[in-house]
C-alpha cells in the first residue's frame, strides 16, 4: 500500500492522502526464517560444494 497525495479532481473533490495499492520489486522482498517465521537477511554458504542460501538470523538453510 502507497500512499499518494492528490490534488482537488472531479473524481475526488476533496484531494488529500489516497492509500493505493502498488507493486513491490522482487528485490524487495524477505524471506522467512524457517525458526521464527520473522522476515530475514539471506548470506550464502557452501555446503557440499554447492552454495546455498542461509538466513542470517538463525543460520538455517533456506534452500533445501
């Protein structure tokens, strides 16, 4: 949700602050810790020879 400030306009007679609704860029997004269910950094380690994505907070391996 953005916020955006209008003028005076047919549609709206008033103006003022009008809450919309808006896309979010993926970059964005946090994603869960498997532990806390709170949103978390990602950092990277290698595990197996493979790198994997860790959450930061708890160090749980987000890709599985």
């Amino acid at each position: 949700v953005i916020k955006k400030h209008a003028k005076p306009s047919q549609e709206n007679p008033q103006g003022g602050i009008i809450n919309r609704e808006a896309p979010i860029h993926v970059s964005n997004v946090m994603p869960l810790d498997p532990k806390s269910g709170e949103p978390t950094r990602v950092g990277y380690k290698v595990v197996d020879g493979k790198k994997v994505r860790v959450a930061t907070k708890s160090g749980e391996q987000l890709d599985k």
